[in-house]
C-alpha cells in the first residue's frame, strides 16, 4: 500500500506543480523574447547615435577649421591696414586659395 500511496502522492505533485511549472516556463520564454527585442532596438539605436555623434564631431572639426581661417584673415587685414598707415601707400591684395590652411592673402605695397 505504502508504494501505491507514494506514486499517487508523486503523480499528484507532479501534474500540481509540473502545471506551474510549464507556465513559469512559458511566461519566463515570453519576457526571453521581449528581452531580445529590446536588446536588438538598443543596438539599432546606439549604431545610430554613434553615427549622429561621428556626423557631429566632424561638423565640429570643420567649424574649428573655418573659424581658424577667419581669425588668419581677420589678422592679416590688421596686418596690411597697419603697414599701410605706417608707409602711407595703398596695398595691392591678391587672395589665393591654400592648400592647406583656407585662404591665403598676399599684400604688395
């Protein structure tokens, strides 16, 4: 009797708890898979940002360039405005393209 009684008390935990089991399992394969998700959209998201943040740095690059040139520019003026006081003569300017640097300003007095 006592083999009986023990297989009847298995079966019974078993089909109880195996039950919750197999939802616990189920519910747990669900938030799997909404975890993936999410985890794939994060990286969507962060390839996009860091092309946003590459796109901003080389904005940023450029402007230092351009504003670089325009301070060169702003002092060479200067430069040819106080040469021509002190020789008392009107420069000729010619503005040619740099490789390098932006413009390039040439003053001849």
């Amino acid at each position: 009797m006592s083999y009986c009684w023990d297989n009847l008390l298995f079966y019974t935990l078993h089909k109880k708890y195996g039950r919750q089991a197999m939802e616990e399992n189920t519910e747990l394969k669900s938030r799997i898979g909404e975890l993936e998700k999410n985890r794939t959209d994060t990286v969507a998201e962060n390839v996009e940002l860091r092309a946003r943040v590459v796109k901003l740095e080389q904005d940023i690059d450029e402007l230092k360039k351009e504003l670089e040139s325009k301070k060169n520019h702003k002092f060479q003026k200067k430069c040819i405005l106080i040469a021509q006081i002190l020789l008392n003569e009107e420069p000729v300017v010619e503005y040619r393209p740099s490789f390098m640097e932006g413009l390039k300003l040439d003053a001849f007095f």
